[in-house]
C-alpha cells in the first residue's frame, strides 16, 4: 500500500521511468488508449481545481495534455453514455426496447445493427483493437459492446454481477447499512444486492485483488503481450471503479476520514443526506474519496507501463468518466432521473498527444465529441452516422469552443445548459420536476430560481420539447439484419 508521501510523488515516479521502445519501427498512425471511469466528475481531481482529494498520476497526465473544462454528458448513464462514446452518435432521448435485463431506462440497450462503433472504425484501418472492462452491464447476456474488438477480457465480481453464489457463511449485511437502509430493503444498495457484492469480494486481500487493480493490471499485461505487433493498437480500458459500491482498501479511506467513527461501513450510503449525522456523511464521502484515490493510484501503475514500454512517444491517451454524483449537495446522495445538475452531469475530458499540445480549453463538448476527436488526431475517417464533432482543431489552436448551449439528459428528462443557465425538466407525460439555476451567481446550483423565471422556463421548456422531437429518428434503430438468401 502506497505512503501519503508516494501519493504525493507518483507523479515524479512516473515521469523518471526508463524507456523501453517496444518494435523497433513506431506505427504509421498513433497507437490509441482510453481510459473511461464511472462516477468520477471533474469536480473530484485536483487537474480540475479540487484541492480537497489526492488525484496526482490523473493530474500528472492532464499536466501534459490538453483538458476540456466544460465537458457534460449528452446521455446518461451508464450504458447510454458507452453508446454514445463507442459510436460519436447522440443517443438522447432514445427509444425504450424489451430486453433480457433488470434495467430499463432509455437507450439501455444493445447497439444497433446500424451503429459504428470506433472498434469497428479502427479495426477496418488496420488497427489491432482491445477492450477489458469490469462494467457489468455490458456483458449481460443481451450486450454487443465488445463489437469489433479483436480481444475483450471482462473482469468480473463488480456491484451486481451475477458471479459467485457462496459461501454466504459469515456475511452479516448489517455492518453495511444505516437503520434507516434496513426498513427499504427492495433498494439498489438493499441487503440481497450488498451481499451479491460481498460474495463476489471474498478473497481479496491486497489491493491488486480489487477489480479497479484488476482491470488496470490485466491492461498492462495486453500491452506487455502486444508491444511487438507491428500494427498500430486501439486498447479501450473500463473501470467501473469508483461507482458504489464505495469500498476501497482501508488505507485509502483512512486518508480522509478525520473523525472516529465506529459505526456500519456505508458502501452504498442512503439517498437522503438528511438522515445522517455529520460524521456519518463524513464516513460515506471519505469512502468514494478514498475510492477515487485508489482508482487513481492503479491508474498511475498503467500509466507507468505506458512510459517504461516508451508508448507516450507514438500514442494518443484520452480519459473521461460517465457521470459524476452528489455528495450530500441538496441533501442528496447518488444520481438519479433529478439530479441533472454540474455535480453529475460535468464530466473530465482530457487528450495526451505525443506532439504536446498542453492546454485548457473552455467552452461546452461533449461525449458525442469523443470518438470523431480520435479519429481525426489518429488520421482515420469518421463515420458518416457520427453526430459529435472533432476538437482536433482546438486541441491545436488551444481556442475556446463557440457552442452557446448544450442539451442532454436521462431516460424522461432533460437538460439545457448555456453560460447563464441550467435548466432541467421532464419532456413527456409522468411526474414532472423543473428546476432552473442562474450557473453565474450560483455556479453549484445550489438554489432553484424557477419560479422567478417564467419566461425562460418557457422558452427553456419549448426549446427542450423541439430537441427531443428531432431526436427520435436519429437515435432509433434495429437489432435483426436479414441475411439474403444465397
């Protein structure tokens, strides 16, 4: 387990590395690496302005790359924003499908027949592509998320994952719960689920076992494997780390939590901040940023690999996250159909390229922007069903993006952000919710001014009804192709 002195210098660990170039020749186009974490906003690493939580191998290639200060998520969450990133295509509103999975929300649903997914890309330009994933939910058994990936591991044991059923033997789900969690055990972080997890964890004793360890030390194995390959390689790394459940190595927690504290091990604290007590919501926030500390701690152990294996000279390094999530802001703990705001939707967006290209650029992206990016730094065509379009040309000139508003948003609601303004309601029939934030004197949105703003509420509401309506036909499609007879 790392020092708090080693957290402080992995960052010059890393750039001291000695270089090992791997073929003798470098490829003709630039090798590819993304790293995509969950529930990991901007708001939570240091490169962003967070003094408050130790990011420091995260920060030390953002130091060396060109960041986007203003990226929002175009979809959420999990599934609908890997759908959206894979395919450069913007997937909100979507379309509801019948599906063999416990989750049914918008645009959770396998990719359709017509998408092309930057795999699919790369791999028709010569590219050797790979994926290693420990997200769930992509490799149920109705998922095609590993389409056009040459090679795809997929981690197992996280969250909800069907695994392990035993031994049960000495799992009191008890320790993990709040009383007030014990009265609604039908919840996602409910005693059936905690203890699928605590199950699926048994066994682990040092942190390599953890699947965040798991995922980044099974990518640098494929790096070690593949570094003679003469082609040019697309390597996509998934960590579902640090999405609840927040239950990091005990060193990592005990880097925050200041107070004693000797109550239950809240890995999936309760949705209602109310409920706890000051050192209870201290106990639950120390636990996700120990979580992040320790994603980002296996993150500067690949990283390492990447530099030792003398790759930063021929590769393109991109990170971002899904979404973020509250802390306690608003009284609220998670994300959900309402919590629209920055703290979830605001996400980190960052490119390395081998020609420097160090900057920090302002102005909204988003993750539809992602994967026609890679494809133009990398010299491969986009596709013409991309709806994103490239920063190539401010990741260049280092110029702010002119977009004057953005929308997005989650299975039935919506949200539309400009410089000025959040707004955030439901487009269709069902129970409603607006809020809207003046983003300029409130920048964490912290107090609704809806009902001051009646004309923009209709305006806001009009133009959100207009974009989901030009949305329908862009973000269906089909799952059967027919195969003509022959």
């Amino acid at each position: 387990m790392p020092t708090r002195r080693e957290f402080l210098t992995a960052t010059a660990a890393v750039a001291a590395a000695p270089q090992v170039h791997g073929a003798d020749a470098p490829a003709k186009k630039p090798n590819i690496i993304h790293i995509n974490v969950d529930t990991w906003s901007a708001w939570w690493l240091g490169c962003y302005g967070n003094s408050s939580i130790r990011t420091p191998n995260v920060d030390a290639l953002a130091a060396r790359s060109c960041i986007f200060l203003d990226a929002y998520a175009e979809c959420l969450y999990t599934i609908p924003m890997r759908r959206v990133l894979y395919t450069g295509r913007r997937a909100f509103p979507g379309v509801m499908v019948k599906q063999w999975d416990d989750v049914a929300f918008r645009a959770w649903h396998p990719l359709f027949v017509e998408d092309v997914t930057m795999a699919e890309t790369l791999l028709e330009a010569g590219y050797l592509t790979a994926l290693v994933s420990d997200v769930f939910h992509q490799f149920k058994a109705d998922k095609n998320f590993h389409r056009g990936f040459l090679s795809w591991q997929w981690i197992r044991g996280q969250q909800l994952d069907r695994f392990r059923t035993g031994p049960r033997q000495g799992i009191d789900v008890r320790n993990y719960f709040h009383p007030s969690q014990l009265a609604n055990p039908g919840s996602s972080g409910g005693p059936v689920n905690v203890e699928l997890y605590l199950v699926n964890r048994q066994g682990w004793k040092t942190e390599d076992d953890w699947l965040a360890g798991q995922v980044f030390s099974t990518a640098s194995q494929w790096l070690d494997d593949n570094i003679l390959d003469t082609r040019p390689f697309y390597l996509h790394i998934e960590s579902f780390s640090p999405h609840p459940f927040w239950d990091p190595p005990d060193d990592y927690y005990r880097l925050y939590m200041k107070s004693d504290y000797k109550g239950p091990r809240l890995i999936y604290p309760p949705d209602n901040a109310a409920v706890l007590s000051p050192v209870e919501l201290e106990h639950a926030r120390s636990l996700y940023f120990g979580y992040v500390t320790y994603v980002d701690a296996q993150i500067g152990k690949f990283l390492a690999k990447v530099e030792k294996l003398g790759l930063m000279q021929n590769t393109l390094i991109s990170f971002t996250a899904d979404h973020g999530v509250m802390l306690g802001e608003r009284g609220v703990i998670h994300k959900g159909v309402n919590t629209l705001q920055t703290q979830v939707t605001r996400v980190p967006l960052i490119f390395y390229t081998p020609w420097g290209g160090e900057s920090r650029i302002k102005g909204f992206v988003q993750h539809t922007d992602w994967m026609p990016t890679m494809c133009e730094l990398a010299g491969v065509n986009i596709p013409g069903r991309v709806t994103g379009q490239s920063l190539k040309p401010l990741i260049d000139t280092g110029d702010s993006s002119k977009r004057e508003w953005i929308i997005g948003g989650f299975h039935n609601h919506g949200f539309i952000r400009t410089p000025e303004w959040l707004y955030a309601g439901r487009y269709n029939l069902g129970e409603s919710f607006e809020y809207l934030y003046d983003v300029q004197k409130d920048p964490l949105e912290l107090s609704d001014i809806l009902q001051r703003q009646p004309a923009l509420r209709d305006k806001f509401r009009a133009q959100l009804r207009d974009y989901v309506a030009s949305g329908w036909e862009i973000t269906k499609g089909s799952f059967i192709q027919p195969v003509p007879d022959t």
